[in-house]
C-alpha cells in the first residue's frame, strides 16, 4: 500500500492532504492495515529537523515516538526527520517494526517544529494526520461442490415435487444438485402429503425418509334389529349401532351377525374426511335350520321329512 502525505509547519506543507499557512490546522485521514508502511513527507521552511510523535488507543496520553511504541514523548523521545536543502522532508513509517504491536483504531501522527509532547504544544508550530489502522484480512473461497439427495418414503412408490417440479417416485437419488435449501413434497393418493426443507451443503448427501399419515374417514353401523356383532376386516369393531373412526380410506369388508339370524358380509369404500352411514337388515334363520344348526335335529331326520313332505305335495296336485 503506498501513501503520500505532507506536512507543513510554520511554512511546512502537507502534500496530497492540505495546504497549511503557517499556524496549527488538522490533515486528512489515512486508512491502513497494522503492518503497512505509510510514507509521509513535506516541507519544512526555517527548520532543520521536526519531531513526530503519535497519540492514540491504550498509548500515554502524551505521545510516543513513531519507530517505538514504548519511547515516551513526554520523556523527550521523538522520531527526528531531517529536512534537506529544498525544505524537503521524507518518512516512512513501518506500522510492524515500532518496537511493540498497535491496537486497531484510529491514531493521531503529530509533526512538530520542536521536541514538544502533546502537552507542551503552546507556542509551537504543528500539524496533525488521523491514521484508521485495521487488521488486515484474508479472503478465501471455497468452490461449491454439487450435492446428492437420498428420498425414500413409507409408503414406497411415493410421487415426489421439488421447488415445484416433478422428479418421480421413492426411492429416488438426485445427484449433481446445486448446495442450497429445497423445497420436497412427498404425496400418494390415499395418504396426507408431506412437505420438508432439505438443505444441500457443498460435496455432502442428504438423507430423507418420510412416513406418510393414511387419510381417514368413519362409517356409522346401524343394524335391524340392532344389538348385532359389528367387525371390519376381521377386527372386532363392537355392538351396532356404533360409529367406527379413523379408517384408512379405501375399500374394507363389514361383517355383521347375532343370534337367530343368518350373518351378513359387506364391502365397504371409506371417503376420506367422511363419516358414512351403513344400515344392515338381517335375514332371521328358520326353526329348523337353526336347530340343524345348533345339533338339536339329525340329517336323516330331517332328509325323511323332506321326503314325505315333497309326496304330500305330490298327491294333492294329482287329486
């Protein structure tokens, strides 16, 4: 970093900032890193030499010499610069080598016409720069590498969306993605839709496993009579009437049965977000089946009066 800077003091000139006539004024500014040299120059009529000294964060508050942070202005340590035949003086000042480490923050260099401290300056001629000095910084960028996405989904064969465009169905890898946040809808039919940010880093993969919630709906058993046994795919669902809910939505078999009458097997589609009524009738079982039934009549006996009965019938239709 170069940086031109003069002075002037009582016909002393600060070049590329002011130009001073004579008595005390204040310079511009300078902005550095800790560690640059910073040149500064000027004019100097009627003076053989001027003292430099600097003020600022956690420095006496008397001033130090430039090139030693540790020197004391007010125990008469300066930075002497001698002033050539044309009036003409040069410093460079090394921010790195001044016997310590400056803070960052923002100093005042003071050039003087004499070996005076920030106290003794009455009577003096001066001039001053204000010098912002920051750390110096390193900017490194990393290349982006593209990521990968891993979907899988439960159920499998899951419809996926990201940032609105179709990519196909669990389980699916989607490489090359540029690193960044996306926006997955995992969804199939039947099932609430399942929406998630997936963030991609640079080089990395990220896994993502949905579990999709069935859509549900309700049916409301009714029987005639009532009082009936009610199950649903073989699930005991209790006593008719009685409202069942929290049905995956799709088709289901309904059974109903109770004493005395013959029972009833149904299918059943469940709406999702539905409750749908279902009113079984009951077919009652005759005295004889259900005797049969229950062990009470042989087959013999039985397979003989159907036998005479069918001859009655017989005889009363050829008389």
């Amino acid at each position: 970093m170069k940086i031109l800077y003069t002075v002037r003091l009582a016909g002393i000139i600060l070049i590329g900032c002011l130009l001073l006539a004579g008595g005390a004024a204040a310079s511009g500014s300078i902005q550095a890193y800790i560690g640059d040299t910073i040149p500064l120059q000027g004019y100097s009529y009627g003076s053989s030499t001027i003292w430099l000294f600097l003020t600022g964060p956690n420095l006496p508050v008397h001033g130090v010499a430039l090139d030693n942070i540790y020197a004391r202005a007010d125990e008469g340590h300066f930075t002497r610069v001698n002033v050539d035949s044309n009036d003409h003086w040069v410093y460079k000042w090394d921010t790195n080598s001044i016997g310590g480490r400056l803070d960052t923050g923002t100093y005042t260099v003071w050039v003087v016409n004499g070996p005076n401290d920030l106290s003794h300056l009455s009577g003096v001629d001066y001039s001053t720069i204000a010098v912002s000095l920051g750390l110096p910084g390193i900017a490194l960028t990393t290349p982006m590498i593209p990521g990968t996405m891993v979907l899988s989904s439960f159920p499998n064969e899951t419809s996926l969306v990201i940032n609105n465009e179709y990519k196909g169905k669990t389980p699916l890898t989607l490489v090359g993605l540029e690193p960044g946040t996306y926006n997955v809808t995992f969804s199939r039919f039947g099932y609430h839709k399942f929406f998630t940010l997936v963030k991609v880093g640079s080089g990395s993969v990220s896994e993502v496993t949905a579990s999709l919630e069935p859509e549900t709906g309700g049916l409301a058993i009714s029987t005639s009579p009532a009082g009936a046994r009610v199950t649903l795919d073989g699930a005991d669902a209790g006593i008719s009437p009685v409202t069942i809910p929290n049905i995956p939505a799709g088709n289901h078999t309904l059974n109903v049965s109770t004493a005395g009458y013959t029972p009833q097997e149904q299918p059943v589609n469940v709406v999702a977000n539905q409750t749908r009524a279902v009113n079984l009738v009951l077919k009652p079982v005759s005295p004889i089946s259900e005797k049969q039934a229950a062990g009470l009549v042989p087959a013999t006996l039985l397979s003989g009066v159907t036998a005479v009965l069918l001859a009655a019938v017989y005889r009363s239709r050829r008389h």
